[in-house]
C-alpha cells in the first residue's frame, strides 16, 4: 500500500498476474477448462483441467494466460471472458511483487 499522499502507479493485467498462483472458477463452461497449444479456441488441447488445479501465470496475450501446473504441463487457458469477466481466481497467498 503507498503512503497517504504518494502517487499512484498503473500496473496493467500482465505486470500483475505475471507469476501469480490462479485457479477456475468452478461452474464455468467445459471449454473454459482446457489447456491449449496457442491463445486461441481452436488450438489443439494439451491437457483437461477439470480438476481444481492451482496454476502459475507465465504470460498474458489479451484474455488468455501461458499458465504452468506442476512444472510439467503448461497451455493456455483464458484468464477472463469477451465481456472482461474473470474466469480466475488469484491465489492471495503468494504474491510475486513481495517475494
């Protein structure tokens, strides 16, 4: 938090999501919850995330989000809906910009 009277500073979705510890919302449509080789719906699927899966946000490209699991798989997933509702949830209990 800045002191009272500091200036504020923007920081877009990447600078904040960039490393974070996500996982989905549950009740979303089946396609939400699927890894995909490129940040389009109609790459091929590299894994199925219907498990509640924490994952780790390595890059953003408009509403979609380079997440690993487990150092072991990673994809793209959208982060938020052509309306700009999230389809996330941010793990509070790492945060990158106080490591």
């Amino acid at each position: 938090m800045a002191p009272a009277g500091a200036p504020l500073e923007y920081a877009g979705w990447e600078a904040y999501l960039k490393g974070r510890v996500i996982r989905l919302f549950s009740g979303l449509k089946k396609s939400f919850y699927t890894l995909r080789r490129e940040p389009v719906g109609s790459a091929p699927e590299v894994a199925d995330l219907s498990k509640p899966l924490t994952l780790r946000v390595v890059q953003l490209q408009e509403n979609w989000a380079l997440v690993v699991n487990d150092l072991t798989v990673s994809g793209w997933l959208r982060w938020r809906d052509d309306d700009g509702r999230f389809l996330i949830v941010i793990d509070e209990s790492f945060d990158p910009q106080k490591r």
